[in-house]
C-alpha cells in the first residue's frame, strides 16, 4: 500500500505517540555505579518530576528543580582513588550536563549568588600555597575532592551540583574529620558507599526558593559498607571541634524528615561496628 504524504505524516505521529506512551507507561530500571545499584527515589511524585539526576564520573546527584542545588549526592569511596588534593584547583564551574535538565537559570543563581571563596577570596585557585583559598568559604563540596584526587576525574567535584551552602566551622570541624575517618576506613575495608545533602527546615524555604535564598538547617552523610550503615546529621550550628561521633540518627528518621528513599533496592541496618571503624566507641 501506498501512503501520501499527509498519510504518512499522520502515521508517523502515531508511532512516535505509542513509543512515548509507552516510555512514560514502563520506566526503565538503571543500575549506577555510584548509588551501589539503584540511586534514592524521592518519595513525592511531585518532587520526582522536578528533580534531574546527573551522573559523571566520580559521583551521582539528585537535582532540586526549584533552587538547582543537590538534594542528594552518592558516591563510591575506594582506597585506590584517594589521593593528595592539596595542588588541585578548587573554582566553582557550571555543570554542563545541567543544560539537558530546564533548570539552567537557577544553577546560574546558584553559581553567581553564593559566596564563591576561591575566587572572591584569593586570585590564586590553588589550595595548599599559602592560605587556603576556601578558608574562609562558605560552602562545601557534597564529594570531596581528596576521595578522588588520585584519578583523572578530579575536576568533576568542582561542578555546582555537587556543592552546597555551609557554615565554615561545620566545614573545617565535624563534617570535614568525619571525611578524613572515611578516607582512612576505606583503606581497610577497599570500598564504601556515601550519600550526602542538605535537610531543610519549613520555615527555611521561601514560596519561590532560589539558592541565594536558601539556607540548610542541617546536613547529612550516610555511610553504607554491603547492607550495614550509620547515619549521621549534622547541625549547623555545630562548632570547629564538635565531634561527628555524636551526631547519629537512624536511617529512618531521616528518610522521614527529607522524604527520599536512600536504598530501594534493599533493606539496611546500622551497624556499631561499623561505627566503631570511624573510631566511635560508647
């Protein structure tokens, strides 16, 4: 049979209606790396179609479509990819897988709104040549640079998807000894996953949020060998020489408080020994 023009065109349509019926019918199951298998799910449709997922080399995010600041990133920690980061730059760069989500323009308040040390604060963006550019910073990365100094993919820590507003003395106190512990763990135990973010308060959120206008009321990091974990939340009022060993919580709690599901694919129990490997002891 022979089709005209017009029929063809209106055939056309209705195969690529079906296919993306179907698409939007059957999701598809993606297994990354990062997230050990399957990445958090938010437990909000409404959040879920907002948010975008970005996968680079060294780390996974979870996109907020409102503010373009991470709600979640994880990441696999292992002995072979840390390294010494004290030479590598640290200036803030755009994510440029960021330009297939829609929300570019809250990523550009992102990088333009917040504090930016490395550059505001010194015209040297090398760290560990006299004064830290970042010392006086007042945000952070989710992944640090040091878990993957030792491979090609360093840089990737430098997107704005994987940075988030922090206080400096959290920063330089609790939230950066408790990466150190890891970094020494994993040396022993060869590989670990880590999934970190912001936890908001209600009242911290305007009715049009934008990352200039946000502010975390805490942090978190959760700490996952095999099916063993430990959870930690982090305040931000905690001071420089606060130890992170106080600051557990249960998974469950926090899943509550920030309605994602870190682990869909399966069931996690904390561990004290593996809190005790962090050199936490009762």
């Amino acid at each position: 049979m022979c089709y005209s023009t017009r029929n063809l065109l209106i055939a056309l349509c209705k195969a690529v209606s079906a296919i993306a019926l179907a698409g939007s019918v059957h999701a598809q199951d993606i297994a990354v790396t990062h997230c050990d298998g399957s990445c958090p799910q938010y437990q909000s449709s409404l959040a879920a179609t907002r948010a975008n997922v970005v996968i680079h080399h060294v780390y996974a995010a979870g996109i907020n479509g409102d503010t373009g600041l991470a709600d979640w990133v994880s990441y696999r920690l292992t002995d072979e990819a840390i390294g010494v980061a004290s030479l590598l730059p640290r200036v803030w760069q755009p994510d440029r897988l960021m330009e297939y989500s829609g929300i570019d323009d809250v990523l550009e308040i992102s990088s333009s709104g917040l504090r930016l040390a490395e550059i505001a604060v010194s015209n040297n963006p090398y760290a560990g040549i006299g004064e830290l550019p970042e010392e006086n910073d007042e945000s952070a990365r989710l992944a640090p640079i040091t878990s993957f100094a030792n491979t090609p993919y360093w840089s990737d820590l430098n997107n704005v998807t994987n940075m988030v507003p922090m206080p400096k003395s959290l920063r330089l106190g609790p939230w950066l000894h408790l990466e150190q512990s890891l970094n020494g763990l994993v040396a022993k135990t060869k590989e670990l996953q880590v999934i970190s973010g912001p936890l908001f308060l209600i009242g911290n959120l305007s009715t049009t949020p934008t990352a200039t206008a946000i502010e975390p009321a805490a942090y978190y990091k959760i700490v996952a060998d095999e099916n063993e974990l430990v959870t930690f939340i982090f305040p931000k009022e905690l001071g420089q020489f606060d130890s992170y060993c106080g600051q557990t919580t249960d998974l469950e709690q926090l899943q509550e408080m920030v309605s994602i599901n870190f682990f869909p694919d399966r069931k996690m129990v904390h561990s004290e020994q593996l809190l005790s490997n962090l050199n936490c002891s009762k």
